[in-house]
C-alpha cells in the first residue's frame, strides 16, 4: 500500500505509526502488529496504532523515532520480531540459548518491542526464573549491546549495591578509602528511580556528575577514581528499558538484576567488584537464605565473565545514615569522612572498604586511612576534579527549611524502624527532585524512648511539600514505639 | 499541583495523561504511574506519559478517554490499582479468589490497566494456568461486567467452536436445523480476529449482522433464531481488551479461553451449549488428550455457571469446506442447505446439530430436516428477518474474479492440506475486509493427484491483491504433494 507519511508527535519513544482505520483494514493490521515501511531504498519496521481521527485515509503518521521517514512510502504488513517467539518460550519454561538472549537485547534495545510484548518478557523471567547459563547468557549479550570503557590499570575496583535501603550511602566512602590506598576505582552510579536518592543525586549536591567518557578518563588519571552517573555513558542501555517495565510491575527477578548490575561491570572494565546484598524485612532480598543464594549466583555469573565478585550480605531493614534525601546524605558522608558521622554509615563503610581492599590484594587498613584524614582529603580532590568546591564541608550543607519534626506519643520502646516507609515519606517532601528535602532519623530499633521524644525529622524546600509529607506521616507509622508490655508482642 | 488541562489526540483508549518532564520530575512520576486528578469536584485516574515537547509546564495533557476534563485541575501521584498487586500474586503462582479477579476484571474492563500491566496479567494466566477453581471465578467476574440477553423460553441453545480452522462455517447450518426443530437459538458470531472470516462476517455477504437487543429480540420471536455480530451487544466487554494483549503474543490460555467463551454464553442467556473443539496439528490445541482436558473444563465450569455443556472433540488440521473467505464460505453453506455442497462440511453440521437437538432433549433427526429442504426454508426466514433477500442462491455468489490456481507440480499424494498456511494466503488475498476474496481448496489429504491437477485457487477483489498473495504463496506449501515413494517418509 502507497501512503504519504506525516510526522505526529505522541510523546514515545517506540517506532509507532498511525493508520486510518480503514487502511488498517485494508492491510489486515491490528494494533501492535508491525508493517514494513520502504522509503528511500531502505526498509524500517513501524508497529501500528490505529485511529479513526488522527490521520486521514492515505496518510501514514510516523512518530518520534521514526521522524526521519518522508514522503511517500510503500507499507505492508511484517512478521513479528523473533524476540516473540523467545519470549513466549519462555512463558512456557523452555530453557534459552545465547543466541535467544541475544535476539531478545537486540530487540529491546531497539525498540522494536512493543510494551505488551517487553512485559510479557519481564514477566515469563520473573515467574519462570532465569537457569544459571540462562543468566550468563542474558549477561553477555546485555554487555555486548553497551558502550565499554577501558582502563590501563590491571586492576579495576568497584562496588555495587541491589539497593532499596535509605540513607546507605557508603559509596563515596568506599571509593575514597579505595582510591588512597592506590586502587583505580572509576565508579559510575545511578540517580534515584524508586529512591530518595541514588548516589549521582547525592554527588550532584558537591560537585557535576554528567562527564563523556573522555572526561571520565581525565579525572581518573588525576585522582584514580571519580564518582559520576552512569547513565551519561550507556553502560547497559537495554538496562533502562527493562526497568520501565519492571517498575509498574515492582518486580525485579534475581536473574535479570545479576544481568543487569554485571553487564554494566563489565561494561565500566570492573576487575573486581563487591556486591552488597542488604536483606532483611521490608529489603529487597527478605531471607538471609535467598541472599545467600543471590550472592552465589552473583559470584558464579561473575566467574563466567572473568570478573572477581565478593558478595557482602548487609542488614536492609532500617536507614544506615541518620540521613535520608541528597543533601541530607551528603552531609552523613562528609561528616563520615570528617571524622564523626552516624556510626553504622562508618561502621558499614569501613568494613565494605576492608573488604574490597582485601579483595583486591591491596595491604592497607581502611580504617586507618579514613581516621588519618587521608579519605578526605581524596575525596576533596574528586570534588575538584569533578567541578565542585573542595573546601565544602559538613555544616555547610542546609536541609530544606521547611520541616516538621514527629515525635513519640508515649513512653516506650522503638520496635521498628520501617526504611520503606521512611524513603517514601522522604520522597513526598520532595527527594530527590528538591535536593534539600528528606528525613533526618531520630532513633534506632531498640531504643527507650519518652513520650515527646523526636523520632524523625520531615524536611521540605516549600511549606505545600511539607504538608504533603506531613498528611502521609500522619497515615503511617514509620518509627514504631510501643509500651514495653507490647514491645515483643501484637496481638490482633 | 495545579494544572491546566488541555486536549490531545494520540489515539488511545488507555487514560492516559502527558505531563511536561519537569512536571513530572515535581511530582516524582514515573512513565505509566497514575495520578489522581480532581476536577469538579470529581476525581479521575490518569496513566502517566512524559514528555519534553507536546505539553508545556503547567499543563496537563489529556488523552481521548479524559477529554471529559476541562479547566484547572489538581494532580498529585495516586497508587497503582489493587490489581496490580494480585496480578504480581499469579506470577508468584499463588491462587488467587473471586474478589481478585472481580477487581483485575473490572480495572481492565474500564481501561485502567497500563499495557504493561495487561500483558503481566495475561503472561501470568498462560504460564502459571489457572485452576478450576479460579477459571471458574474469572468466568462470572467476566459475566458481571457484560449485558445481558433475557429469554422466556426455558431451553437456549448454542454452540460455539474455539476456532482456528479454514472454512469451517458449521454454524447457520446447525442454527437453521435446530431452530426448525423448534429450539430457541439466538446466536451472536464474532468477526474475524486473525482469520479470514469469522461467522458474522459470512453472514454479512447474506443479510444485516449488528442489531440493537430490542431488534435481536424481534428476530428471534419471528425465526426462533437469529445469527448476529455479537460485538453490538457488549457480552463480555472485558475479552476485547484481554485479546488485545494476547494477539501480539499468540497465546490464548486455556482457563481464560473457558472464561471468555462462557461468559458470553452466559451473558447471552444461553442454557444448553456444545462447544467444538478442532484438535491436530496446526489447530489451536494440537494433542486429543489436552483437547479432552480442556472439554472436560468446560463442563466443570458450565456446571458451576448452571449451563449444560457438551464438548465435541472434531478434526482440526486442514478445512472443512471448501472455501476460505466471507463469500466462499456463505456459498458453500447455500451448498449444503441447498442439499449438495462439501461433504466433509455436510457431515460436520449434522452431527453437532444432532448433538445439540439431544442435548437440548429434543426428539429430531437433523439429517432429515436438512434433507428436506426446511433447513434452508429458516435459514431464509432468518436472512429476511436480518433485512437481507431470501431468494438468494448458492450460485448468486460469485469470488473475486482476479483469480489464479496452484497446480500439482509432480504426480503424487496429497500429503498435507495446511489450515494455516491457507488461512494465512486467503487474509493476504484480502479476505475478510474484502469479501469476495479467498480459496477454494480443491484436494484433501491422501488424494492422489497427477502433475497439473488443480490444488488451490486463489481469488481476489483486484490485480494487486493477487499478486500479494501469489508471491506469498510461492514462498509457503499449503498443500503438499510428494510422490508415493516419499509420502510416508520426510528425510532430513
């Protein structure tokens, strides 16, 4: 069929077309079946909306991806990808192969998966499980769609975590401590999706975070390590895909997270990574047994690609730093790094340091290098190098004004800390759009407390925001304090 | 947040809302999370789309489904929909309850489902099976969302095949048999999905097809019986949009085939039903033992809706008359009432109308009705009840003159008639959109043939069509032909 093409603008990121119902009809195509669009003497695949008022009969509308196509064109119904067979395989549990994989990341990469056919991927891997060669097959192939850096050094440090735990900030630490001690640490992180605050938000408080990879490579020699974002280098670009399917679901099947988190290792030119598993109630990972099992999984998938990986098994259930938003974490660091600091946020950094150091072969005491000031200094120095102000320091950094601080409504004892409810709590103040907003944590579990004690601190750049957060806190409970009498029991 | 409202059309039925990227950022919306939106002092749910360009800050986009929304509105971030979580359960393969499925049936009968999440649904369905039990509260959660028909007779009968075979247009032969026998039998027909026709489509080339209930129900007082699109009455609203995520994919689960089918049996108020289940190799259920568990299923469930089911297990690997496309196959319908006509379409008819006429515990021979010639006398009081001419004659029917047949290449054996392939040459010959497009198939399976016999012969409305198909054709086999040594025996 002959159709003149016009540009329409849906705000996607597929390579839809709109035809008029009645071609549609006439070609025989359904919503989401894809035709084949020659123009110019090339061919590319468009997948169909049908509308009765968008475009007219004879018009094909081609949206944002596909702006590039004009004039007119000669279109007729295509065959569905091969990715779709792969996937309803593995609906039907049947083991994949890497050429699979590879169809499929190719697929996704390209947005050539419509989304019904992108869930029903994440979907069959979620209830049907990825096999241990599944995942390494899923690994390569993720890896070998993404940019990859490449580093001199014959080892390269790095350090990961699953996430879902507030205020756990410990990567900066890390990385300073790491670096001091002479290991090149080039350490890409994430913003926030679901969280607070990813470690880019909390670095972007201090200094920039967005660098090309030649840039990424200057500071690197400067300084052996940096802190930026990884999404300005497309280590995993199929990566971002997935989790737009992943988060309305909020399901992240282990096979794939090993994929993801890997590939993008292997990506960055990682020789030897930790990975923290924060497990717990409320965690991503509940039982200690599955966090087990997700580190053995992790350590072989690992071995596979000729990569070193340590698995660290945290506790997840409550904050790690006092702070919970980006500037607020900021400060935990800096304070942290200064000497003082929430004690766990220390404690966790310094033994995840001693780890990789360890791990890395590398004869130094984390803990030294962080008391004697030398982490500090280091970390200054990447500030630098990254464009910040290396003269910062803790008490400069001012939460948001607005703020409202919950106290406890009688004697008792704190049962539970609930990081889940904390984090989004934080998140309707404002994290980590508004910088300066979050929540500052009061107590721990176990701790007596007196009614009129504070329990958390709500922190908001607008007084709107902090009603907000304020309506949401008065229907939660996330600082739990009962009277001793009902601390170890609830009865219902 | 405070929004102004303003209209845009991306051709959607999906409630979507587009937000300009710094908007979303304020609220912290993700791509498809939901906003809540009040607006006159009502509230509606919005499924978020970002973008950088359509709407500018401040303005809230709204898609067709919300054109309702005028004015300024307040937005803020809503939680995704109950179902969301008891889809995330059937991953997890837990079992879920009738208010589960009361709720995902209704989120998706009112479009509240994000693509994402429809297709999560459906995967879960198809993977982890649904029992008997949930088969069974899916079907009236379906039937509760659906119009319903009301008769007075005290016996409704009806039939329904699975589908998935060419040319097997049984269904107004045994309507007009069985209402000549006295039964009431008001049957709705779907149009063709991904066939080359479906039975109101057949239909259609007769007489008038979509009738308001009030006129379904004057047919049906006049004739007994009526053979009418079931689309215009809205039985089981909640299918279309179901469908419209499994059709990408290809699946078609067992339990949510039951719910969808005896939903609308229910809805259309029907007692007494044999449903045809085509099983072998290229139909929807390939082995005869899974075809059994699947009648067996249906008769559970009916049982349990109050429907006398009866499952007829028939031969579904090549067509059952003789051609294959809206016109062809009203022609040989006109055929076998007319007393001639495909034999293998004859014989079909009348046993599942004896079938039904037993069921149903009426005293009838359907071969001497059809013999007599008083089948086709009701099939022409309906025709005319449905505003079309009853004089009409098998011969009146002509096919797409532009036409070219396939011819044995080697003297041999018909080894292989292919329902599919054909299906699949007959849409590309333009049925069913075009009407007089289609095959007639001319061998069944085991004929023996000689070079130049005939095979298949492929009509179409215009030059163009035939030439689509005719390549198509040259690319695929549907009927093969191999001489007597090799017939028996494929080597690879």
């Amino acid at each position: 069929m002959q159709l003149d093409t016009s540009r329409v603008d849906i705000g996607t990121s597929r390579p839809l077309v709109l035809l008029n119902t009645v071609d549609a009809d006439e070609l025989g195509a359904h919503p989401l079946d894809r035709v084949r669009i020659e123009h110019d003497q090339s061919v590319t695949t468009g997948i169909v909306k049908r509308t009765d008022q968008l475009v007219a009969q004879g018009v094909l509308g081609v949206t944002e991806p596909l702006h590039h196509i004009t004039g007119s064109v000669t279109v007729q119904l295509a065959s569905t990808p091969g990715s779709v067979r792969y996937i309803r395989q593995k609906l039907d549990d049947v083991e994949l192969e890497s050429h699979h994989f590879e169809t499929i990341v190719s697929d996704i990469h390209e947005h050539r998966l419509s989304d019904v056919e992108l869930s029903a991927y994440v979907s069959a891997i979620y209830t049907n499980g990825l096999s241990l060669e599944e995942t390494k097959h899923l690994t390569e192939a993720m890896t070998g769609v993404g940019q990859r850096l490449r580093w001199d050094a014959p080892v390269v440090a790095d350090k990961h975590s699953i996430g879902g735990v507030g205020g756990d900030c410990v990567t900066p630490i890390i990385v300073s401590i790491a670096t001091t001690a002479g290991l090149t640490m080039p350490k890409t992180s994430s913003r926030a999706v679901t969280s607070p605050a990813g470690t880019a938000d909390v670095m972007d408080v201090l200094c920039d975070v967005e660098f090309s990879i030649a840039e990424i490579e200057a500071i690197v020699s400067e300084t052996n390590g940096c802190l930026v974002w990884g999404g300005g280098v497309d280590l995993s670009p199929a990566d971002d895909e997935i989790i737009r399917a992943e988060n309305p679901l909020s399901i992240d099947p282990p096979g794939q997270l090993i994929a993801s988190v890997l590939s993008k290792k292997r990506s960055a030119g990682s020789t030897h990574v930790i990975i923290d598993i924060p497990h717990g109630e409320g965690a991503k990972v509940e039982s200690l047994v599955t966090a087990r099992e997700l580190a053995d999984d992790f350590k072989r998938v690992g071995a596979y690609l000729d990569m070193n990986v340590s698995c660290a098994i945290t506790h997840g259930t409550d904050p790690v730093g006092r702070g919970i938003g980006p500037v607020l974490e900021a400060r935990d660091v800096l304070r942290v790094l200064e000497g003082g600091g929430p004690e766990p946020l220390r404690l966790k950094s310094v033994q995840l340091a001693s780890m990789l150091l360890k791990h890395c072969d590398v004869d130094a005491s984390a803990t030294e290098i962080l008391n004697s000031g030398r982490a500090l200094e280091k970390f200054r120095d990447i500030i630098a190098a990254q464009n910040g102000d290396p003269a910062i320091e803790s008490d400069d950094l001012e939460p948001g004004s607005a703020q409202t601080t919950v106290e406890a409504a009688r004697d008792g004892i704190v049962v539970r800390v609930d990081n889940r409810q904390l984090c989004d709590l934080a998140r309707r103040a404002g994290a980590p759009k508004d910088t300066r907003a979050g929540i500052v944590v009061h107590q721990r579990a176990t701790n007596s407390v007196q009614k009129g004690d504070p329990l958390y601190t709500i922190h908001a750049e607008t007084a709107t925001k902090l009603d907000e957060a304020e309506t949401v806190s008065g229907q939660l409970e996330p600082i739990r304090v009962r009277s001793k009498a009902d601390a170890l029991v609830e009865q219902r």
